[in-house]
C-alpha cells in the first residue's frame, strides 16, 4: 500500500490552509507491493482479531499507547480495554504483527462454504462479450486480443463466449463441437428485457468452461466468429417497417443487462469471487435497451450556439450508471474495450466500467492497436476481488472528497467498494478540518489510517493417478486479508515548512481529479479556469508569505517560486495540464470519446504516471550507452541547446526516441547498435569518405539481407531503458523512431509544449510558456492588489 500526501507537514488550521493555497490530501495505492518507500508490509495471520477502538472503530496499530489493561487509540485517544483473547495474544509480541509494524497485511479465516480452503466455487470467471455488429478488421483484433487472454489466464480458470448484435449468443464449448444458442433482442424500449433468461437458454456451468481442459475449442469457437450482416439484421425485424428494419443492430444494453443477471444467478456459488467481463465494442449501442442518440456529436452545436465541451461531457441516460449498480450486487467488474473512430458516447458507458471497477480502453484504429498486449498485461498481474477501502483519520480533521474508480457504500461514509483492485489502481482524498481551530495540540501528530479488506486466490494443483500417467486438476484457495497502514503527519509552525513538503506530483493528482469532475459538470472552459485561478492564487499566496513589504510586492512578483524548489515545477504541470487533450477545446480538435478516456485512464494513474502522462520526460543521450542528461524542458530549444544526438521522450502513453540526421548520429548509431561485420560491408559500398557522411543510407536499400530497424538490438544502455519503461506501466505505450530530417516529427513536436501557445494556437506567436507566466503573474498581482486594497 503506497500512500502519498500532497504536503508531509499539515496546515495547523483552517486560516493556515486558506493562506497556503495547497491542495490537501492524499493518494493511495492499496494493493501495491509495498509502501512508497519500497517496504512490504509486515505479514501474518488474524486480521479479525486486531483490537478496534470502541469510539472510532479503527484499528489498533503500533502507534497506539499500551496500558496495563488495555490501549489508547491514535486517532480519538479513546482508551479501550483489552478482552481475553487479545491480553493472551499481546503477551506475546512475536505473534501479534499489528504491535510491531504500522503496515500490516493479515489473514483473515474464509469457512469452506464461503469458497475456503480448496472449495472449487473459487475458480476464477471470465466473461468475453464480442460486438458482431462490426467489420472483419474489429473481428480479427478481438480474435488476437482474446487468444492472447487465454495465454495469460491460469489453468483452471472458467471462460465463457457471449456475442451481441441484434441477438446474443450464448457458447456452449465443453462438447466435442462448439454451440452456439441465439436469444434474439426485442428492439422495443418498452419491452422488460429478453423474452427469455439465460439461465433457460443455456445452464451457466455449460456457458462457463474450464480453460486448461476446452482451450482449443474456445479457440475453434473464437475461428467461427462473423460480423453480422445488414440482411441478417433486417430478417430478424421481419414484420417491421423498413425504417425500424435497419435502424441499429448493437444491442449492448440488453446484453450486459442479461449478462449481469445470469452471472449473478451463481454468485457465492459458482464462483466466490466477481466475475470479470470483457466488454469489447466497435460503435454506440443503437438497438435495444440502453440505446445512445449519436446525433448529439455533430456540427449542429455551431449553429445552435452551445456550447460541445459541456454539451458531449455529461451521460446521456442513467441507463448505464443503474446497470454499474447492479453489476457491483452481481459481482461482475466490467472492463471495456472499444475499438472504433465513430463516436461511441463513453460519457454514459463509463460508468458501467469504472463504478464496477474495471478500466475504459478506446483504440481509435485496428492497424497499430496494442489491445493483445493490453489485455495480457491487465491478466498477468495480480488484482484483488471484493475491495472494502476505508480512510480513517484523527478526529480534528476529516476526509471531504474521494476520487477512484470505486462504488461508494450507499450507508457508510468513507466507505468504498472495489470489485477488483490490481497493483496500479489508485485512489485519492482530500481532506477538511472539522472546525477552524484545527489541530488543537500544535504538538500532537495528525494520524491518517487506511483499512483495505480484499480477497486473493491461490492456485493448488492436485495430481491423481500413477506417477508415470499423471492428470493434473486444478483447484483454487480463497484468501482474505486485511491490510491496515497507519500514518502520522506533523503540523507545520508556518507556511513556509508547507511549501518546502509539497509533493507536486501528488498536487497534480488531487488537482487532476477535481478538474475532471469541475469540467464533466460545469464544461471544459469552467474547468480551465478554475486550474488557471488555483495557480494565479497559489503564486499570490506564496509571495504574500514570503513578503514583508507590502509596498514592493506588486513590483516584483515570482511567479518561478525560485525560493522554495518544491513548487518549482508547479507551473510546467499547469501549463501542460491546460495543453492535454484533457482539457482542450472542442474545437481544437479533441474528440469527446477521447477526452472520456483520458479521464478514466488519469483518474486510475498513480501520482508518478500521471505527471509524466501531462508533462512527459525528455531524456537526452550521447550514445546509445551513455546518458547525457536525464531530464530537458519540453522545448525546441532544450534540443537545439544540447549537442546529444539522441533524445527518448517518455509520454506514458507514447515512447518516442528521436535522434538527429546529423552524420555522427548515424555512425554512432550504426556501430553501438549493430556488430562491426555488419557495418564494414555497409561501409565499403562508398568509396568517397566525403560523400559517406552525407548520404548515409540507413535503410539498407542495396543489401535487402540487411535491412533491419537499427533499434533492435538489446544490449544497450537506451533499449533496456525502453524495455524497463514498458514493463513497469499498467498499459502498452507505442513505441516510435522517428529519424530527424527524414520522418515526419509532428508527433514528437506535438509534445514540445512549451513553445505552444496554452489557447491552442500553436507556435504562431511563440510565446507559449512564457505568456501563460505573464497571466499568471496578472491574475495574482490582482488577488494582491484587492487584499491590499480590502
């Protein structure tokens, strides 16, 4: 569980916070590894005998005072006796992890009837939900992504095979043949759902298959997949008009409706733990129940005179928020994967995936997406199923806003559910004072304590039969675990201790979330300026703080922060926050499903990724072995002021090596990137060393046996980079080369930032980074001037 603050010191009160301007909260990673630091926790067994404080219900921790006969709590000072049992444990202490760590991870006991032990209802599920009303190109990705899901699921884990257009189709895969049974979708909205259940058409331990038994026949099944054709479409409406015949043909509602209830039929029987369903979709569902107006994405907002960054951002129905509902009861935790450039309004689908807790992908083309390898990489880690996230803290201050992809417990505060949770998942919280005196005892630590309870299986393979002829079956074991970590903050004496333990990255994060929900309510234009504000007040905060003539204030404003070296780079993020797509204007180009996606994927990103998501990384390097300087402003002119030939700028979504066309680059290149007898021949075609230089040809062209991307080889000190930089991230970045004076730089320009205006109108005035400081510095002579004036 990694947990980072945006300041380590706490504003002392309510006048302090206010004065400070910083945002005030924490990020949290519940099932990481281990803590920021890189400490695992401390492990053990009985997680539902640690002590809990009878006023504030949290748990007893190493923080708290030992008395004789029982424990004062960190957060309330409630002190509480012991019982028996904990009396007997707390003598000894080699036994009792919570006296000896603040980061403990503990066993709870699961019953067999619950899916303990070696219970086979604990067998993983696995659900894919395939549009047929597609193209063949949509079918052939879905194909790989879902062969490359069957490589990365563990043996014994349950698959079933759905289909959905104007009907579903149910998979029965476990007989000699696959089976397919259609259940045709009424496209009246008014209509309660299928005419018949799932259930009936197709028992669910039919639908659901063993992977290490029928895996070739959910291979054969998947081979016999077909985009459904207009004519079947318009068979199927036989009786209708012609109008209503080929009007749509994706019935997504309806199916994820009849999914979700046929999967909840077993749930706690079946299977113990949710169910994950793979929703892959090729447009907007437009047959059916949970039908999308597509027509509200379109020129028409020009000549009516609304505004589209308002208009596009918020659902269209509840349809899908009701469903996510459902599907947290049922268990099911919905990723979705839409592979189109139509517009799919993920404004109202995201919250069938995000509440359940699963992820939103959106791959705009088929040609270059890295779906497989997405889908792989979401299998092969592990995740946690049924989450409960509760955020404790001492009784002067208290949570205010929670951000994640969670569903809120409709009873308790500060309660959040999480049907599946993987090592990257992140949550965050901002915090309030619960009066304006603060903490009352300057002295006394501020404690935040975070309780993660989740579920894991571990596989157990049997063998039976001879040693020479033996069959292995395939069993799972259920976990619970309570993972509890307590932390403790001291409050800063001034502000000036608040600004030097600000952690930006952090800021970023709490500042991202609440922009995402300013822009989803109020438009992407309220929400830029509320970011443009938060920094103008931040920059007029810390000069009033750091300030003791008032007179000369005004004069001389630092809007760099050049006195405390933690905010410095506040506002490069700003300014590249306001450049994402994020948070660009409709017309600039930025299509809303986009936006929506960068939402789900920002608001799921721990602190680190996010930063370097808005404000990428740009590495230069002398040689392919050699770093030269680890990190470059996002400017032409850091790479025309740097003699290093080679620059790899890390997006997150996107690895770009780019290196120049000068001579030296090449041969540098050629001879640390390929063996010497590869570059002796190519060398010895030109018999002028004057014009070598000048008309290297890289390609290869006259030795077809050579030509080959000089990037491949892996013994470098910038190809491990890379191949470190893919491994460690929660999706697939693409990687590109782009050589200079060759390739097309568009897209390595495009994250120049800093040289582009922050209204979008590129490098026309070349003002860019350097106007954005001049309005802030503006905006904040103002806030003074009317305090001054007030």
């Amino acid at each position: 569980m990694a947990v980072r603050a945006t300041v380590s010191r706490f504003p002392v009160n309510s006048e302090a916070l206010e004065s400070c301007a910083v945002q005030w909260g924490v990020a949290v990673t519940p099932f990481a590894a281990a803590d920021e630091r890189g400490q695992p926790p401390t492990t053990g067994d009985g997680g539902d005998r640690v002590p809990r404080c009878e006023q504030c219900w949290a748990y007893f921790c190493s923080h708290c005072d030992l008395e004789r006969w029982g424990w004062a709590c960190a957060l309330c000072g409630t002190l509480n006796g012991f019982d028996d049992d904990t009396a007997r444990r707390f003598q000894r202490p080699g036994g009792c992890p919570e006296l000896n760590s603040s980061f403990v991870d503990l066993e709870i006991p699961v019953d067999e009837a619950e899916g303990g032990g070696d219970g086979a209802q604990a067998r993983p599920v696995y659900v894919a939900a395939v549009d047929l009303a597609c193209s063949e190109e949509f079918l052939e990705l879905i194909k790989s992504a879902l062969l490359a899901a069957l490589e990365a699921l563990i043996p014994g884990s349950l698959f079933g095979l759905i289909t959905f257009s104007h009907k579903i189709g149910l998979y029965d895969v476990q007989g000699p043949i696959p089976l397919v049974k259609n259940v045709f979708i009424p496209p009246d909205l008014d209509e309660d759902g299928l005419p018949i259940a799932l259930e009936d058409v197709m028992p669910l331990l039919s639908f659901l298959a063993p992977i290490d038994t029928c895996k070739d026949r959910i291979v054969t099944a998947l081979d016999t997949l077909r985009p459904t054709s207009s004519w079947e479409r318009g068979a199927s409406a036989s009786g209708q008009e012609e109008d209503t015949v080929l009007l749509g043909g994706r019935g997504f509602g309806t199916a994820m409706s009849a999914l979700i209830d046929y999967l909840s039929s077993e749930y706690g029987s079946t299977f113990a733990l949710a169910a994950r369903v793979f929703a892959f979709l090729s447009g907007a569902p437009d047959y059916g129940a949970g039908l999308l107006d597509t027509r509200r994405y379109g020129e028409q907002y020009a000549s009516k005179g609304v505004d589209a960054d308002l208009a596009l951002l918020p659902e269209q129905i509840p349809f899908y928020r009701d469903l996510a509902a459902v599907a947290v009861q049922a268990g099911a935790c919905i990723d979705i994967f839409a592979a189109t450039d139509e517009y799919t309004d993920l404004a109202s689908l995201k919250f069938l995936s995000i509440e359940s807790g699963g992820s939103l992908f959106l791959y705009a083309n088929t040609d270059d997406s890295t779906l497989p390898q997405d889908i792989y990489r979401l299998l092969s880690r592990p995740y946690a199923f049924g989450c409960v996230l509760r955020l404790r803290t001492s009784s002067d201050f208290e949570p205010g806003n929670s951000y994640g992809h969670f569903f809120p417990d409709p009873q308790y505060e500060n309660v959040q559910h999480i049907i599946c949770c993987d090592s990257f998942a992140t949550y965050a919280y901002d915090f309030d004072f619960t009066h304006n005196e603060g903490f009352s005892r300057h002295t006394d630590p501020a404690v935040v304590q975070i309780a993660f309870q989740y579920s894991v299986i571990e596989p157990i393979m049997e063998t039976s039969g001879n040693e020479s002829q033996s069959s292995a079956s395939y069993k799972f074991c259920l976990k619970r675990r309570l993972r509890i970590r307590t932390l403790h903050y001291r409050p800063a004496r001034n502000i000036s201790e608040i600004y030097d333990s600000v952690d930006p990255e952090v800021v970023l994060h709490i500042l991202v979330h609440k922009v995402i929900l300013e822009s989803s309510d109020k438009g992407v234009r309220e929400g830029r300026h509320q970011v443009h504000a938060w920094l103008a007040l931040l920059a007029a905060r810390y000069n009033q703080t750091l300030s003791s003539d008032a007179r000369t204030l005004l004069s001389s404003i630092d809007i760099d922060f050049s006195q405390c070296p933690q905010l410095q780079m506040v506002p490069q993020l700003v300014f590249a926050l306001l450049r994402s797509p994020l948070l660009r204007l409709h017309e600039e180009g930025i299509h809303p499903d986009y936006r929506i996606y960068l939402q789900c994927l920002f608001s799921a990103l721990e602190p680190s990724s996010l930063a370097k998501a808005i404000y990428p990384i740009l590495t230069s390097y002398s040689s392919p072995n050699k770093l030269a300087f680890p990190r470059h402003t996002l400017s032409r002119a850091a790479l025309i002021m740097s003699e290093s030939p080679i620059f790899l700028l890390d997006a997150f979504t996107n690895l770009i090596v780019y290196y120049s066309s000068r001579p030296r680059t090449m041969l540098i290149l050629l001879h640390l990137f390929l063996p010497t007898d590869i570059v002796s021949p190519f060398v010895t075609l030109r018999s002028d060393a004057r014009t070598l230089l000048s008309s290297i040809d890289i390609d290869f062209s006259q030795c077809p046996q050579l030509q080959m991307p000089i990037l491949l080889a892996t013994f470098c000190l910038l190809r491990t980079t890379i191949d470190k930089l893919k491994q460690d991230r929660c999706i697939t970045p693409k990687l590109t080369f782009i050589h200079g004076g060759k390739d097309d730089p568009t897209l390595f320009e495009s994250y120049l930032i800093e040289e582009q205006d922050v209204d979008g109108s590129g490098f026309a005035t070349g003002s860019g980074f350097v106007a954005f400081r001049e309005s802030v510095r503006n905006v904040a002579a103002e806030i003074i001037q009317e305090e001054i004036g007030s």
